[in-house]
C-alpha cells in the first residue's frame, strides 16, 4: 500500500479529481440537464428559471471521493496486473458499482424516483469508471 503515498501516484490521483470533475459537469450541466431537471426537479431547489441549484461545496466532495475511490482502486488493481485492460476492467466495475448502490438505494425508498433515471445515471457511472480507469492508467504511466 506504500504506492498511495508515491508522487506518482498522488499526482495521477489528483488530476483524475480535476477530469472526473469537469466530465460530471459536461453530464450533469449539459447533456443530462434536461432529464434531471424533469425528472427529480421536485426534489430539487430551482432557481427562477427552473434550473437547479446545486450545492457546490458538497457536491465537489462527492466528485472527489467518487474519483479518489476509482483512483485507490484502479491503481491497486495495477500493483497486482500492469496492463491497460485491468484498469479499464476494474474502473469499469467500480464506477457500476458506486453508480448502482447510490440509484438502486435511491429506487428503495425516495418516492417516485425513476427507474430509468437510475438506468441512465448507472450507465453514466460505468462509462465516468471505464474513462478513469483509461485516463488514471495514462496517468500513473505517464
């Protein structure tokens, strides 16, 4: 576990928050606005134009931890198998998983969450793991 405290890997891990972030955002502000904003704008607060506000502090330490935790692991996986195909495997499977247990916890109980809002966020989540396993991968290597 000493590479977690390498430069190298704090240096991949660091600028894989800086992408994850502005790839949320692409999602989040610009393609996926219109679908939220239907969707769960009543569990939102909207501004005057009906768009939502977001709680930027919190919703940054998401982002990190979503991005740190792809990051601790996508990194491990390469200390037992150094090849581009386990990080994109393993960022793959973990950003399914971090996706799923968010939406599918949110279909357990939020009233009216939409499925198909969990399918696409889900399907986001796998692809935002698929790219960070790639990016992190390049990273760390490069």
């Amino acid at each position: 576990m000493t590479f977690l405290l390498t430069s190298k890997f704090l240096k991949a891990a660091a600028i894989s928050v800086v992408l994850f972030i502005l790839l949320d955002y692409l999602w989040l502000a610009v393609i996926a606005s219109k679908w939220y904003r239907q969707s769960l704008g009543h569990l939102a607060e909207l501004d005057a134009h009906g768009k939502i506000i977001f709680n930027i502090p919190m919703g940054l330490v998401a982002q990190v931890v979503l991005s740190l935790c792809l990051s601790f692991v996508v990194g491990l996986s390469l200390q037992v198998d150094h090849r581009l195909t386990v990080a994109l495997a393993v960022g793959t499977f973990t950003g399914f998983a971090l996706y799923a247990v968010y939406d599918f916890t949110n279909l357990s109980f939020v009233k009216n969450y939409p499925l198909w809002i969990a399918l696409i966020d889900v399907a986001w989540g796998t692809l935002q793991g698929l790219l960070a396993g790639w990016y992190f991968y390049k990273l760390f290597n490069g």
